[in-house]
C-alpha cells in the first residue's frame, strides 16, 4: 500500500481541521419524512406472486416507475408508478445481459439509469428507464490477486457513478490476518472512465475496514468504517472514526507524482461521543448479517459477531449518501437503528438540517423529494418502499 507521509498526516491535522473550525455557521431546518409509503412494494404480491426475492439496490425514474436490483434472483426489476411489476432483465448466466452470480448493490448511474456490478462476471451493466439493458463494461484486471477476496483493481463491494459519468469504487490494497479469523482491509479509491479504463488508483489516507472471515466475510458493526457516495461533483469519502469527510474531484483525485490522493476540503461532522449499549451492538449485528444471501453463512456471521466485545465508543457516523440536489446526508444514528437520524450538509460544510427516518430502512436513493429504500417487516416479509420527504 502506498505510505502516506507524515508530513501528510500533519498537515491534514494542522491545515484541514483548523480550516474546518473557521466554517461559519447556517439556520438549520427539520426536514420530515414520512412514515407511510408513497409506494410500497411487498416481495409477494397479494396472488403470493413472487415480485423480488432479496433488493439490494434500485433508483427512482423520472416518470415515476422503479428499478430494483434483485441479488437473489440475478434480476433488474422495472415496476410502474403504481408498484405494478412491468419486466425483468438480466438472469444468471455467461452470455450478454446476463449476471454470472455475484451482484452488489446497485446505484443510479445518470438520470433515469441504474447501474450494478457483477463482482464475479467483472462488468458493470447499466439498465435504462425501459428495463433493457444499455450496456456492459468489463473491467480490466491486474495480474495480481489479493489472496480469497478479489482481483486488485477490481470494485470490492459496489460501484458508483460520478457526475462527470466516471465509475467510482473501493478496491482492496493490503489485507492483514490476525488468527484466528480477523481482517484488516486497506483500501484504494479507484476512478474508472465510461468504458472502464483505469483513470486512477490512489491511496486514501484511513480507508479502512475490520472484518470477520467466516463462511464468508462480515465487517465488524460500530469499528472504523470508510464510507463512498458521489454528491454534486464531487465523491465524498469518510472513515467513520475520524468525524471528517473528504469531498474528492473525480476528474482530478490526486497531485501530479502522487498516488495519495487529496481532498478537494474537508467536511467536519457533528459529533456527540457516548458508547453504544449492548442491545444497539445487536441490533447493528442483525443489520449486517442481514445483507447476506446466504442464510447458513449469515447464522455464522451471526454467531461470530456476537463473541465480539461491545465497543466503547459509537463511531461518528454510520453512513453518507449524497442527494439529488448536490447535499451529503450523513447518517449520524448506529447502525441497525429503528429510527434513523441523518444531519445533510452543504458542499461548504455548512449543517443545513436534520431529518429523521421513522423506520429502519436500507438506503438506496435520496431525490429531492422521496428516500427510496428496503425494509423488513415484522412477519419478515421484504419492502421496497419510497417515502416522502419533505424539505421545511
């Protein structure tokens, strides 16, 4: 992994925080969100007709209609205005406009187009408002692997898409082991162009995440976490112990000779330390587990996770998630909480409002008026759901 030097480290100390600290402040507002549905999706339908088996991802189209990301079942769903299912695209397979098995998380790419990575297939498929597929774009390899993960290089979770249309993701530099199943992930920003050519790879300093390998592998909920969501311009990325989030130009992410790349500013994040208690630690576990397909791997996860010690102390966000209209929502609740708790920031850093999520939601999109998300209910049925959002 590329050494970030300790003059570096000063300055974003010294230099960052201290510009940060100079940042006036703004009239904050209370934004509201809805607890009942615009529009709720079940994943069976009233005839018990299967309608998504396990959504990990969606976007909201201008007119209305939605696609959903369905992992379980190797499927891009397009439904109506009204919820009603209209196509499906995709299904597993080696062959054009199929997915070979490993889809992540899906993300808009672009107005009224989602974009989700075959992590075992190395290709980005972006489906357009009709739910056909556009096109499918390999991602070149390099030669090396990092040992049981993935192919360097190569996406580690999900991809997102810039403004500027380049892809953006997380891939992994250095793995540590610690007996008898601890990782440590180092991890680089890569920047990828509209044909997935390389553009950069670049350190960033305290990309980090703690994990657990067991029949699969589990980040550890409540440790340091680094976080990626485009926003405006921008790519916004935070390491959830440092309570500061670096806002990257995807077009120009690192200094000439340099591979550490360089945040245009930093945002600095309200921050209330306290320690989370025990029922939270739980509760965050049950969220992690549950974005696992796989049921004995997740009971494994489980299992493991909860030898783990609570943490002393709550990390200073959970989540960032850039807006339709150029604003990061930092999600400054745990992990796993009932209730949600977002502040939204300016792109100077200014705090402009606070909103609160009544339910436990998987975030896929925040619009200008709408959060797109899943939830599970009670009787464990899957939800889809748009809920609105109202700006006061």
């Amino acid at each position: 992994m590329p050494r970030v030097s300790a003059s570096w480290r000063s300055c974003f100390f010294r230099c960052g925080l201290m510009a940060l600290s100079s940042a006036p402040l703004s009239a904050q507002s209370r934004w509201v969100v809805d607890q009942t549905p615009l529009l709720d999706i079940r994943d069976l339908s009233a005839s018990n007709t299967v309608q998504f088996q396990f959504a990990v991802g969606g976007t909201r189209l201008s007119n209305g209609s939605i696609l959903v990301s369905d992992q379980r079942a190797g499927l891009v769903r397009l439904f109506d205005r009204d919820g009603k299912a209209v196509r499906t695209v995709g299904g597993f397979g080696k062959g054009p406009g199929k997915f070979t098995g490993g889809l992540m998380p899906a993300a808009r790419c672009g107005q009224d187009t989602l974009v989700v990575y075959d992590k075992t297939g190395f290709r980005a498929t972006i489906v357009g408002p009709t739910g056909v597929i556009i096109r499918q774009i390999s991602f070149a390899r390099d030669s090396t692997k990092s040992p049981a993960f993935n192919e360097k290089g190569t996406p580690f979770y999900d991809v997102k898409c810039a403004q500027s249309g380049a892809f953006v993701f997380f891939s992994i530099a250095r793995v540590d082991k610690t007996p008898p199943n601890r990782l440590s992930f180092y991890m680089n920003l890569n920047i990828r162009d509209r044909n997935g050519e390389s553009q950069a790879t670049h350190a960033v300093p305290f990309a980090f995440a703690e994990a657990l390998q067991v029949k699969g592998v589990f980040p550890i909920p409540m440790t340091r976490s680094t976080y990626l969501d485009p926003v405006g311009p921008f790519v916004a990325v935070g390491t959830s112990d440092t309570a500061v989030v670096g806002l990257y130009n995807p077009s120009s992410v690192g200094n000439a000779g340099s591979t550490v790349a360089f945040p245009v500013r930093w945002l600095k994040i309200p921050r209330q330390p306290r320690a989370p208690t025990r029922a939270e630690f739980l509760s965050a576990i049950d969220d992690e587990v549950s974005k696992s397909d796989h049921l004995q791997s997740a009971e494994a996860g489980r299992a493991a996770l909860t030898l783990e010690s609570t943490p002393k102390a709550l990390p200073a966000f959970s989540g960032l998630f850039g807006d339709e209209d150029g604003k990061l929502w930092v999600q400054v609740s745990p992990q796993g909480a009932k209730t949600m708790q977002f502040v939204v920031l300016n792109l100077d850093g200014l705090v402009i409002a606070h909103v609160t999520i009544p339910m436990g939601l998987k975030v896929f999109e925040i619009g200008h008026d709408y959060v797109l998300g899943s939830y599970q209910a009670k009787d464990d049925a899957a939800h889809v759901v748009v809920l609105k959002l109202r700006r006061e």
